[in-house]
C-alpha cells in the first residue's frame, strides 16, 4: 500500500477538470446552510500548490465565482457582488460569509497528494488498511479499499490533531495522460473541511492529467471598478 499510494502521488503532476458539484455549508452560514448548491466547476491543479476553480449555475452556465490560489495568497472574484477577495490561503475562518471562508489548498492536496518520504510513513497497528504519514505541520492518514486495491479516503490534521480536511474518492478509471502514461484516478472526489464547515463534491466528466499549464492561467485580476475587500483578518492561527 505504501508503494502504490507514492506511486499514485508521483504519477499526477496536473489536473483540468470539467465536472459536476455540490457545495453543502454548515450551521455557522445560516441561511447559506438551508441547501446544498448545485454548480459546473471547472478546475485547474498544478504542483506545487497552484490550483484554480471557476464555478458556474448549472444549465444556463452563469459565471458565479472564479477562485484561485498558488499556496499563499487567496483570491475570489463573485459577480454577483461585484466584489474581488484576496487573502492569506493559510487564513483560519472568522466570517459567517461562506466565501469568504473558502480554501483551495486542501481541494489541491485532494487532487494532487503530496510525496512523501519513506521515512515519514508508518503502518497502523490497530487498522491494516491504513498508514499514517507524519509532516511538518501534523498529520495525513491514508484509509485503502483492499478489495479494489485503490484509496478510499484521506484525513488530514494539524499539530494540535484538529481535522482539517476529510477526502474520500471512488469511481477509480485508467486514463491515458498528456504525457503518455496511463493513469488510474477517482472519478469521483469529496472533501469536507470541518474547520470552515463546508464539503464539496465532485463528478468529473472530463478529465485531463500531466498537461503542464503555465502559472498564468491559475492568475486572477480584479477586473476594473470592482470593490477589492482585503481580508485582513485571516490571519493564520498562532
């Protein structure tokens, strides 16, 4: 299982994505929590932390978010509100404005793992379908489907052992990747992040890997007159 899962993680260097979505904020979002939302998203991954997720309404394919980020600073523009956010990625949630909540680095370690090195990885005694890997900053136990022989499901926590992320993957396919490997990835991907009380879910119905895509594209400006708010306050935990 190790080998496979540092394999897996060493075989997927870029992700473009066209897929379904749902979005299901917690009770701390009030009337935001009363359904989950339906949207297209589109997503765009690259290592080492770029990844960028445009969102549209489903059907009529209205533009209602375009979020980026490359491992430091956030950036959100929402139309509807004409405004444009920008933030430290690393920014702990103080607002009851779910956008304002939203965190990309966890969606990108879900789509893209980490590598780790052996030495960081241990076995579990008390469960046989798992392996624990140590990091700088807490953290990540990996949960295998022995039967499929594939990954089920990733929690991530931090030094103080608080849940940040929760990833579970199924639908696992062989695909043919840009660079001519074949690649076995989930087609489908959820993660929850109890820290921001959001999940979001994600049907991929197309799907590109180890494309290469120049830092550019993962790169959002506020279009001219739009209100920049500077999350100020987000700073990340001591």
């Amino acid at each position: 299982m190790l080998a496979a899962y540092t394999a897996q993680a060493r075989a997927v260097s870029s992700l473009r994505a066209v897929s379904e979505a749902v979005a299901t904020a917690g009770a701390r979002y009030g009337s935001q929590a009363a359904q989950p939302r339906s949207f297209a998203a589109y997503l765009l991954a690259e290592r080492p932390s770029w990844i960028r997720m445009q969102v549209d309404t489903p059907v009529i394919a209205r533009r209602v978010a375009d979020l980026a980020t490359d491992g430091r600073e956030y950036r959100a523009f929402i139309p509807r509100e004409g405004r444009f956010y920008i933030g430290p990625e690393n920014g702990r949630p103080n607002s009851s404005n779910f956008i304002e909540n939203v965190r990309l680095e966890p969606l990108h370690d879900a789509l893209l793992w980490p590598d780790p090195s052996s030495d960081t990885m241990h076995a579990l005694p008390d469960d046989p379908l798992a392996i624990e890997i140590d990091e700088s900053d807490g953290r990540r136990r990996l949960h295998f489907d022995f039967a499929a022989g594939t990954l089920a499901w990733v929690e991530v926590r931090d030094g103080t052992s608080e849940i940040l992320a929760t990833a579970h993957y199924a639908d696992w396919k062989t695909l043919a990747a840009q660079d001519g490997t074949a690649v076995c990835y989930p087609r489908s991907v959820s993660i929850e992040m109890p820290r921001q009380d959001y999940k979001l879910e994600f049907w991929f119905r197309r799907l590109g890997l180890n494309e290469g895509m120049p830092f550019a594209r993962f790169q959002i400006e506020p279009p001219n007159g739009i209100g920049i708010v500077r999350l100020r306050n987000q700073a990340a935990a001591p």
